[in-house]
C-alpha cells in the first residue's frame, strides 16, 4: 500500500516540475546553454552562496520550509573546516558567479549497505535550470571522483516520493529495498565506471 501511495504522490509532484522545454527556452533568453555554466569544486569562499542555494532548492524540492539559512551557514563552515575532508563538493556557476546547483559526494562508511563505498549525500539545483542535463553532468563529476580516489561503488538516499527517482532509475541506479522488502528511496550503483560512461559529456 505504501508503495502505491509513494508513486501516486511522486505522481503529483512530478506535475509541478518544470518543464524541459520552458527551461531550455529560459536558458536562451538568459543567452545561456548547458555548456556554458561551469561545474568547478566548491570552496570555502562559497559558504554563503552555498548556505542560501541550500535552503532555496530544499524548500523547493519539498515543499516546505526547511533549516534556516543560519543552520545551513554553519554545517557548510563545519564541513569546510575538517581535517580529513573526507568528502567533496561541486559547485555549477553561471558566468555572473550565482550559484545555480551543487552535488556532495562522501565516504560511505555505515554497516547496513557493505556493497557500498561513496554516498552522493547531496545534489540539488535550482527550478529554472532542472532538467535540462545538468543533474546528469552533476552525477558524473561525482562518479568520477570517486574513481578518482578508487571507490567504485555508491548509493544515494532520496524520498520514494520524489520525482528525481526517475532520474536514478534512468542512469542506472539500482532501488535498494530494505530488511522487509520495501523501498525506502536508496539507490544504489556498483558500477561507477558505467555510471561515468553514461554521464559523459559529448
């Protein structure tokens, strides 16, 4: 029953997406394409910029108001300030320096998914620039970091209700069901290096 009601709500929300071709129309009245927004690595001089991308595009994705820009500010300035930096960040940003989307990638060290070693902790991007590729372009910068530091493998965690599900079901992501046999929205990739094939930018 659960799992009918998860794809009758990610039903729902998926009409209040944006469409394709309204965003690629909005790319070119900004003069803009898909090439020409630059994914570079995140740094600390991005807090701020992060913060307030973070709060926007998760209010956005689920429809409520979520952590404030002050809790955002500080678990950015917690994170850029580890020592072992056991994780990354990708930042896309337009020619003006906005900030418009961001994917983090982590070490996946908890016992319950021993397959998997690299977690895609975060990614999110502004409404007027989904879905015209660069979640995809997102995802491959994060899949070959992690072959970059020879992790193969990694899951991510989502809600069953999110519209993105069909994003991970089309780049191959695997639905991970828990110890009951249902799906909670994890994902996960054992192949990293197809992941990054199918990612590719032409």
């Amino acid at each position: 029953m659960k799992g009918l009601a998860d794809t009758t709500f990610r039903f729902l929300r998926n009409l209040r997406r944006p469409a394709k071709d309204a965003n690629l129309a909005l790319l070119r009245t900004r003069s803009e394409t898909v090439e020409s927004l630059l994914i570079r690595e995140a740094t600390s001089s991005d807090i701020p910029a992060l913060a307030r991308l973070h709060v926007t595009t998760w209010n956005a994705t689920y429809g409520r108001i979520g952590p404030t820009y002050e809790i955002r500010e500080r678990q950015w300035r917690e994170a850029f300030g580890q020592v072992d930096r056991s994780w990354f960040c990708f930042v896309i940003e337009r020619s003006n320096g906005e900030l418009i989307g961001f994917a983090k990638g982590t070490k996946y060290a908890h016992s319950d998914l021993r397959d998997f070693a690299g977690e895609l902790n975060k990614i999110y991007l502004l409404r007027e620039y989904q879905r015209v590729g660069l979640g995809r372009r997102l995802v491959g910068h994060v899949a070959r970091r992690f072959l970059a530091q020879g992790i193969g493998t990694m899951v991510l965690f989502g809600e069953p209700s999110n519209p993105s599900c069909a994003c991970w079901e089309a780049l191959g992501g695997e639905r991970l069901h828990n110890s009951r046999g249902g799906f909670d929205g994890a994902y996960g990739w054992r192949d990293l290096q197809r992941l990054a094939s199918i990612c590719r930018v032409e």
